[in-house]
C-alpha cells in the first residue's frame, strides 16, 4: 500500500482567497508572514536559570572543602619554637604581624575584620540574652499557672530562678545548671555532702562517749576535709557577657 503524497490532495479554497489554493506549503493568507511585522513577537524563550537548590547543592562540597582547608591543622615558626595551629588563625597571624610591621592595608584590613567580629559578637550575645529573658518570663508564667491548679511544676534546665538580669549593666548571669549533665553533677554533688554531713553526726555522737577517742576524731576530721573539697566546687555561674562578668 502506497503512502499518499499531501502534494496530490485537493486543495481548499476559501471565498475571500478565491482562486488561491490552501494546501501543503501554501497557508492561508491571514496565518501568512505579513511583510514589517515578526512572526514571533515575544522573541526566543530566554534560558531556563538553574533551581536555586541544584546550585546550593553544587556549592556544598566546594563550602566543605573550603572549611576543612581554612581548619586544617599546619605548623608554623612562632620565635624560636614551631606550634601547630588552624590556617585560618595562621593567615590572622600574619595579618597582624604585617599590620605591626607597618603595612597600612593590613592594618586597615584587621581594624576592619576586628570591629565586624566585636559587632556580630554583640549582635549575637543580645539576641542569647534576649532569648533567656523570654525563657525566664515563660517558665515563670507556666511555674505560676501550676501552683494556681495546684500541680507540680515541669522541671526546668536552666531553672527561670536560677537567671538573673541587670537592666543597669546590661549583665545577664544564670546562676545554677545549664544542661541536664550539670544538673546530675550537682545532685550527686549535693547528695554527698548530706552523706557525709549525717556520718560526721553519728561519729560526733559516738565521741561524745567515747571523748578523746583519736580513731573517731580522725575520721571526721577526714570527712569534714571533703567537705570542704565539695564546698570548694562553686554552683556553675554562666553568662554571655562573660567579660563584663568577669571584669
């Protein structure tokens, strides 16, 4: 079976073409190029950009790659002694060594890297303390509302009593645990001291039937030295105005 040829099909003709043949190669003279005037007006399409994500993908080993060279460990002469040290804390070194030397840009440029580095540190430890401040407010609240139904009161790490705000200084202080971790440590800490507190009792009861007994005056002796040891170990203080608090 022969395949037809649109060449050999009859051709239409509408009223307005008259005797002008619609087929193959010949459109209708309204779909026809008009002389002065594009056929695709809009232009070519332009290229499509590429996803943003595909390209934050792309970039991610060349990110990774750049923050394991940046800190990597290297050995660097410091005087008369080598030390090991990151790249990054490296090339700061030489930065400031040229800046001390006399080089003008490398002053302007670690005068200029410094007052970005204290502004970002400051921008951060407000919002830490602003972020405590709500912290504390909130678990007041939520402590208040369970001592109004007469429940007992989540346990909270820090605890809101335990965070302490200076609105002259600007100072923010949490005077207790930070983590569930130094919470056991302190428990554990506390617990002892009970221990060895009610121990010292029973030996000072036994003394006082037995007085001048040298065995049982040593062993308090010894304990109320641990004592001393575990009251040594100050509650944790911490705070992101850590210089001002230590100043």
């Amino acid at each position: 079976m022969s395949r037809k040829n649109p060449r050999d099909e009859p051709r239409a003709t509408t009223p307005k073409e008259g005797a002008y043949e619609v087929g193959y190669g010949r459109p209708p003279v309204a779909s026809r190029f008009k002389k002065g005037r594009s056929g695709n007006p809009r232009g070519r399409p332009k290229k499509m950009s590429r996803p943003p994500v595909l390209e934050r993908i792309e970039d991610e080993p060349v990110k990774r790659m750049l923050l394991e060279e940046v800190h990597r460990t290297i050995v660097v002469r410091d005087g008369d002694k080598t030390v090991e040290m990151p790249v990054i804390q490296a090339a700061i070194r030489s930065l400031a060594l040229s800046s001390a030397k006399g080089n003008f840009r490398a002053t302007k440029l670690l005068f200029e890297l410094l007052l970005a580095a204290e502004a970002a540190a400051r921008a951060d430890t407000a919002r830490l303390v602003e972020v405590l401040i709500q912290y504390k407010l909130d678990g007041q609240k939520d402590i208040d509302q369970c001592e109004e139904l007469g429940i007992e009161p989540p346990e909270m790490v820090p605890h809101p009593d335990d965070i302490h705000f200076d609105p002259r200084t600007g100072v923010l202080t949490v005077r207790g645990p930070m983590t569930e971790k130094e919470k056991k440590q302190m428990a554990t800490r506390d617990k002892l001291r009970c221990q060895l507190v009610e121990e010292i009792e029973v030996l000072e009861r036994k003394l006082s039937k037995r007085p001048g007994d040298k065995a049982i005056s040593d062993e308090i002796r010894s304990r109320e030295r641990i004592i001393e040891r575990v009251d040594a170990i100050a509650n944790p203080i911490w705070s992101p105005n850590a210089r001002l608090v230590e100043g």
